[in-house]
C-alpha cells in the first residue's frame, strides 16, 4: 500500500468530459487550497513508512511555432516546500499575463509526483514513484489480486509499471482496434484487487489516474477553480496550513472539505498539448469506459432473480435451476456430493479464496525483519464479535500458517460494558474452540472522547471530504482500532481481578481485515427491513443495489484514509469480485428473508456460512454498527448534543460538524 499525491501547476485543465455521456463543464466549490509540502509528506507518510520519494516532471513548449512539448523527469530534492503548495488565497492563478500560479513563465508547467510506500509484496525493497527511461512516471496505491499476473515474490507495482510501459501511446484509447498496444482503460480494467493510480505516459504526453471499480482504495481531487488552478490528486487531503493567516476566516475558508472531493471510480486521462491561440499548456479530462465485461455486470449490480418462486426447488423453475447449477459446483471443499452443496458452501468456498488471496498467497515483505517468525503477526481483524468479524477470523484461522498469531482489534468508549467488548470476548472462545492451538490475542482498546481532542482535529482532516457527525465517528473508531494500541489478558478467564491479568500490546500486523461490504449486498442494514417492509423485494433489491452504486462515497474512502493513516492495510474480503459475483449470482430469497427477526433473517446466508465454520453464537448475533457497538455514537451524542434524545430528534449523525471544534 502507499500514500500517493500529484500537484500539477501550470496546465489549463478544462472540466470533466465523459467519454460515454456528453461533454460538460463541471462547477466546482471556487476555494482555494492551504497546505505545505511538508505537510502533504506527513500525511502520505504516516500511510507508507518505509519509503517516500519525489519525482518533478517539466512540461515545456520549446517551440511556439509547432508547439511540440518536451517534458524533463527530475528529482525533487530541491523542492521548496513553503514555495510549492502554501499559496495565499490570491497566489495561485490561472494562465495570464504571461505567468502561471507560481510565477513560471508561459508555457512551463510542473508536475510533482510524491509516493511514500508501505511494502506488502516482494522480496527486494521498493521506493516510488517508479520512473523508466522513457521518461514514465508511476504512482501506485494497490494490490493486485488477479486478472493480472504477479509471480509470489513480485511487487506488483513494478509488474504493472512494466505492462502499462507496453501499453498504446495514441489518443483512440478506448479504441482496442486503432490502438497499437493494449488501452491502458483495458488494462486497469483487468485488475482483480483494490488500487488507485497515477501515471504520466510520456510519448503520449498524457496523464492518467483513476481508482477501482468500488473505490476500495481513497483518492480525493482537487479541481481547478478561477481561485486556485492547481490539479492535485491524493491518497488523503493534507492538514491544513494554520502559518498562512492570522485572519480565523480565510483560515476556515481555505480549509473547508468542499475544495476537495472523492474521485469517482473510474479510469480518467488529461493528454497535455499546447493551445492553438498561445503558448500556455492545456489539457481536457476524460473519462474512460471500463472494459472488461464481468466489471460491467459487477457494476450495473442487477440480479436475475429478485421475487421467491412459486416452488424455487421444483424442477419447473429452469432459471433457478441453471442459476443454481453453474453457481453450485460439483465439488465444494473437496465433496463431491452436490446435492448436499447449499449455497452457503459456495459462498464460504469464495470468502475463503478471497481471504487467502489477501494474506497467504504472495511473499509478504519483511516478514521476520524485526520480531523473528515466531512471534510475527502479519495479519489482524477488525474485531467485535459479531457475524461478520467471526467469519473473517474463522477464515483467516483456516488459510493462515499455523506458526503465527492473530490479532484481534476491540474498541470500545464505555470499557467493559459496550456491547462490542462483550461480543468479541465472547467471540474470542468460540474463535478458541476452533483453533484450540492458534495464538489468539484479542486486544482490547479503551478511550473516552473528552481526551481525545487532539486525535479528534487528526481524524477531522483525515475524513475530509466527509463531514458529519456519523462520519466523524466512525472514523474516530476505525483510526483507534487501527492503531492497535491497547490491553491484552492472560490466558486466564475474565475476572473481577481482570487488572491482574492484562499487559500492553500493540499490534505490529500490516495487513488488517474489515468486513465492508457484508452488511450492503447481503440486507444487514436497518434500512433494508424498512424497505421490504413498505416496497417488498423489489424495493429491498433497489436499495441494496444503491448501497453498492455509492460505498465508494459514503464508506471506503473514508474508511481506507482512517486506516491507513496508521500504517495499516485495509482488506476487505467481502468486497473481492468473485465473492460479489458470488453473492449477486443468487437469488435474493437465499441471501435474506426480512419476513425473520432479527439475528435470523437479515443476512441469512452468512449466518449458516457462520455455523458451518462452527462459530453458532456469532451466527445468531444482531447487527451492530462499530459506531453504536463502541458506543463512541452515544457519547458523541451526549458531548456535541447533550443527550441522546435531542441527538435523535436532529438526526444527529446526518448533522454536520463545526471544524472549529475544540
């Protein structure tokens, strides 16, 4: 994983035009940027520590005549950080009077490339943004998974830098027949796995970025406005810079989330060419259909079957029947009895692949670097105990080395009594029965939101550009979780003396499981019961399907920032293509029946893959979002609200928070 970031200065970038809709001007929030180099360093470095490197491509017009641009790749040793990225309010302008924003003359504009890398993959160390010597710049923030190959002990950053070198260099990308290498929208396409890129294609004088299919990997964009003319892309906005002006409302004003956005998914290109009227440097950004079909069908989220049947097992159904057939593989887990295969066996075989692919299938960098194998933990879980986590830990526990331990991370803001602290050590024996030998640690940590001013200002910024009250607090609890700071107990049973028993743990693992995604495909929210209940099965399919169209938006951006930010790896096994492809193959009636209480009912089809993993107790546990389960939403609500009623009455989490706050 890494933190990665572009400034471009200098280019008349024009609004976005879709390759697949009409060409529109796009409005964006006229507010300028406030941020230092260093600053935007410490923010990507913080998600990559092992390495941060600096790449400064120039663009210039050489001749106005032809107006041929030549481009120059250098390090950025120079930078000055004060110079680049903390402008005032009226420092950054548009191409005019002969000079861009930073007071470059015209027709010279300057792209810095910033990757600060978290080595999961490989053998030998590896330091972005990668440059060839064609002058190809890569930043890559990803994992690839499949759909392109990367031998075990491959980076796959370096694999991709090497297939996109071979990529088509002409302007008809979409085009597969004109173009004389593969499309890189083909390429991107193929990828199996969570990313976001950003690659400068020197022939073709053409940058290119974008993020996958479901957004599991965070890019927030900066667009130009008449304000600031900069194009920025990040992994994560940088801390607003509070040295610019004592003056609190252009302070406030230049750090509002609305001069940043999450990028939607997709793969987008900006080719840079001189303008025909002068010499200043413009480029247009498009947006590229993606091109690998299964994606397509991934994306479109439709279902073939949303309405039960008559008799759903009757062989006078053919379309359950064909979809039950190609789904349900004559052997599953080594049986080869496939009337006794039910769905749920498909899908824990699929979560089972996934999850093995996200932690055992590759060489995992520096894996006995510091600690020795013994005692190293590669992987951790999001943990509170509920069906989800469960069935993530069970999974791992089976895919897993047995020589390492595993690390089960439990926040909590009311101690001991929050119901996700009672679920998890709950968990936590069942998760013992099944691997009596693994070595378990469930790690247990506390906070309370009045010590957590500081902390509070950190996740602010690092939520941006979400903004309310529920984003804040999961986020809040997904950086605590993260960090893997807390309290672990001996062996013993939990006590009244359980102080007796516990010592200081921090978790070292890299890689961290999340169960995103359960809960969307599979009707776990409270949402979707209210649907079935007023619209039936066609309004619970349509609101499921609008939950998949939008978690890049409303979830994993915002998700992957918070966690990453400790230097952890977000994976999220649920939303790998195959299982989604699973899960959207059947039909409805067996992912859930609303008509059955809740623990029963809504996600159906994970509880009995729960019980054949052999974890009963999680199976039949209510859903629980982290941020009630935590209870951080209770005491927010007490703190920001005075008590959870008046919370209730404003739709709190909905509400958006004062910045300001202290």
């Amino acid at each position: 994983m890494c933190g990665i970031a572009l400034v471009v200065d200098g280019v008349d970038i024009h609004g976005l035009c879709s390759s697949v809709d009409s060409c529109t001007q796009v409005q964006h929030d006229s507010k300028p940027l406030s941020f230092t180099i260093d600053g935007l360093k410490a923010a990507l470095r913080r998600r990559g520590p092992d390495s941060l490197g600096m790449k400064k491509v120039v663009l210039e017009v050489k001749n106005a005549g032809d107006r041929k641009v030549v481009s120059d790749v250098a390090g950025c040793e120079g930078i000055e950080g004060e110079r680049c990225c903390s402008n005032g309010v009226n420092d950054c302008k548009p191409c005019t009077n002969g000079e861009n924003g930073f007071g470059m003359r015209r027709g010279v504009a300057e792209m810095y490339f910033f990757g600060a890398v978290l080595q999961l993959r490989g053998t030998n160390p590896v330091t972005q943004p990668l440059v060839d010597t064609t002058g190809n710049v890569l930043i890559y923030n990803g994992e690839i998974f499949g759909g392109v190959h990367v031998s075990s002990d491959s980076n796959d950053a370096e694999v991709l830098f090497q297939r996109l070198g071979n990529c088509c260099c002409c302007q008809s990308h979409g085009n597969v027949n004109s173009c004389s290498g593969e499309p890189i929208p083909l390429l991107l396409s193929s990828i199996k796995g969570p990313w976001s890129v950003i690659y400068w294609q020197n022939a073709s004088r053409t940058l290119w970025f974008g993020r996958d299919a479901f957004g599991r990997r965070s890019l927030v964009v900066h667009w130009p406005t008449s304000e600031d003319s900069r194009f920025v892309l990040s992994s994560v906005s940088p801390p607003c810079s509070t040295t610019l002006s004592p003056d609190s409302v252009v302070e406030d004003r230049a750090c509002t989330p609305n001069s940043w956005e999450e990028l939607p998914c997709g793969v987008y290109s900006v080719p840079i060419d001189a303008s025909n009227t002068d010499s200043c440097l413009i480029g247009r950004a498009m947006k590229h259909e993606w091109m690998n079909c299964m994606l397509k069908d991934l994306i479109k989220w439709d279902r073939m079957l949303v309405e039960p049947l008559q008799d759903k097992s009757s062989p006078l159904n053919p379309l359950y029947s064909s979809l039950m057939a190609e789904l349900v593989p004559a052997s599953v887990n080594g049986t080869s009895q496939p009337s006794s295969i039910t769905p749920a066996h498909v899908v824990l075989a699929a979560l089972k692949k996934s999850i093995a692919r996200r932690t055992t299938k590759h060489t995992i960098f520096k894996v006995d670097k510091d600690c020795g194998e013994q005692n190293f933990v590669p992987v951790a879980v999001l943990f509170s105990g509920g069906l989800d986590s469960m069935i993530l830990a069970a999974l791992l526990h089976e895919c897993l080395d047995a020589s390492y331990g595993i690390d089960l991370l439990n926040v909590s803001f009311e101690g001991n009594a929050a119901p996700d602290r009672i679920t998890a050590r709950t968990g936590l024996k069942e998760l013992k029965r099944i691997g009596p030998t693994r070595r378990w640690r469930l790690v247990e940590i506390d906070a309370e939101l009045s010590n957590l001013t500081k902390e509070m200002k950190h996740v602010m910024s690092l939520i941006t550009p979400a903004n309310t009250y529920m984003d804040l607090n999961i986020g809040l609890a997904l950086w605590l979780a993260a960090g893997g700071d807390g309290w672990v107990y001996e062996e013993e049973t939990y006590s009244q003396h359980e102080a007796c028993h516990r010592f200081k743990y921090k978790s070292e693992a890299r890689i961290l499981l999340v169960g995103s995604g359960a809960d969307e495909q599979c009707a776990g929210y409270g949402r979707h019961r209210t649907k079935y209940r007023n619209s039936s099965w066609l309004g619970l399919h349509a609101e499921m399907k609008l939950d998949m169209q939008r978690i890049w938006k409303r979830n994993l951006g915002r998700d992957d920032r918070c966690i990453a930010d400790n230097g952890k790896e977000a994976r999220f096994p649920f939303l790998d293509e195959d299982v989604i492809k699973v899960l959207l193959g059947f039909p409805l009636w067996e992912i859930a029946n609303l008509d059955q209480p809740s623990g029963t009912g809504d996600k159906k089809i994970l509880r009995e893959v729960a019980r054949l993993l052999g974890v009963y107790e999680a199976a039949a546990h209510p859903k629980r979002a982290i941020q009630f389960g935590s209870r951080i939403a209770q005491e927010s609500n007490k703190r920001n609200f005075g008590s959870n009623r008046a919370a209730n009455q404003v739709s709190a989490g909905s509400v958006t928070f004062n910045r300001s706050l202290s």
